[in-house]
C-alpha cells in the first residue's frame, strides 16, 4: 500500500507509513479519469523519451547487425578495404558481438539517467516531509 502524504511503498497490512506515520486507510476505488493525450503530453506528466531511446535502440541494433552480417557474409562488397576477406569477416563478427553490446549499454546509460531523476526526486519529496514533520531524515 503506498502512503498517500510520502508515496512510500508499505505492507498491505500496514495501518500507519513506516517513513512518515501516516495513518494508511484502507484502498479505495479511484474513478477513472481519461484526459487526452495532447493534455499529458503538454504537462509533461509522462516522460517520452525513455521510450524514443527504446526505438532508436531498436533502429540501430538492426543497422549494427546488418553491417556485421553484410561484412561476414560478402566480404567483397567492402572492396574499400585492402584487408583480405578473414580479416573482414573477423571485423563483421567483432562488429555484431561488441558493436550490438556497446551500443545497448550506450541506451541503456540515457535510460539510467531519466531513473536516477525520478529517484532523486522521489527521495527529496520524502526529505522534505520528514523535515516538516520535524524527523531527522537521516533516521
């Protein structure tokens, strides 16, 4: 149950908040509220671009592993290259393996960083309460 004064997760069968002591009432049914789109996404309630990385993660995973397996499969067509074919396809295996890994660690960093905002944020909020409340927040 999530306390409504600190938004602290705590047990189902909690009667009061372990962080702030607020006493926790049993859930409610909240009503459904449908607001449209354009209005979410001019309040900035809900974050786009953890999702567009997703996408452009997608995108450039495909054009990663297509590279490598273009240089695996037909080396000729790289005849840019004086490295003979094992070398090319040596690269294209390299390619599919560390290129496809660095780049999910590369979205997956972008990600972390949108997290780690919602964390602090949450983490100040309660700091905050407990400050009100005239708690240390350290305890």
């Amino acid at each position: 149950m999530k306390c409504p004064q600190c938004f602290t997760e705590n047990d189902a069968s909690a009667t009061k908040c372990s962080v702030c002591e607020q006493a926790l009432s049993p859930q409610r049914v909240k009503s459904v509220r449908y607001t449209s789109f354009y209005a979410e996404y001019f309040a900035f309630r809900e974050l786009v671009t953890p999702q567009l990385i997703k996408v452009v993660y997608l995108v450039g995973a495909c054009f990663i592993t297509a590279a490598g397996l273009l240089s695996i499969v037909s080396p000729d067509t790289l005849d840019e290259y004086e490295a003979g074919p094992i070398v090319t396809r040596l690269g294209g295996i390299a390619v599919l393996l560390v290129g496809n890994l660095v780049w999910r660690m590369m979205c997956e960093g972008a990600i972390l960083l949108f997290s780690l905002h919602e964390l602090l944020v949450s983490i100040d909020t309660r700091a905050k309460i407990l400050v009100r409340q005239g708690k240390s927040p350290q305890s």
